[in-house]
C-alpha cells in the first residue's frame, strides 16, 4: 500500500512510527509535509508528537476510535479528529488535504 500511497498523493516519502520516541526522532531529522496521528501509540499517548506538530505548523490530523483526553480538548479545541476504522482511499484523500493546507 506505501508505494500506491506515496504515488497517489505525489510525495517522496510516507513514513509510519510505532511509538513517541521513534516519531519524534524523525522530527528532530527530517522536515515533514503533514501528519496523521494515532491518538494511542502502543503504551503511550501521541500528545508530545501533537504538541511539536503544531509548534512547528505542521498540519496534522488525529485517527481515533477515542475521544481526544479533556485537557488536551480544552487546550487546542481546533485539533481535527477523525474517526477509524480507516478507509484507505479516505486516508489518501485527508494526507493530500492535509499536504495542500502545508
């Protein structure tokens, strides 16, 4: 699916990241076009990946079967959510809309 992917929203390079640490290293390496989120990354909330995304005004949305936790919803009330289950086709569509607003 990356290849199909990478092809259909015309970028070099689509990258997944199982945890925090792993995300934010690749942050900390590379610029990035766009983000879409997993609210729960393995053990971990992805709050310190939305925190610098938005730091760095990098548009990004959360996928999410759960509600963002309270505090995070009072303090950035304008995050987008989208709920899963993923549709691939849909999911190409938010990156290249996310890719735009970039």
């Amino acid at each position: 699916m990356h290849v199909n992917f990478v092809e259909e929203i015309r970028r070099s390079v689509v990258k997944t990241c199982q945890n925090n640490c792993e995300a934010l290293r690749i942050l900390n390496s590379k610029g990035i076009d766009a983000a879409i989120i997993n609210l729960n990354l393995a053990d971990e909330k992805s709050m310190p990946i939305a925190e610098r995304l938005i730091a760095a005004g990098v548009p990004f949305h959360f996928r999410t079967a759960c509600t963002l936790p309270r505090a995070m919803r009072l303090h950035r009330p304008d995050i987008p959510i989208r709920r899963k289950p993923v549709i691939a086709n849909r999911l190409v569509d938010a990156l290249r809309d996310l890719c735009e607003q970039g």
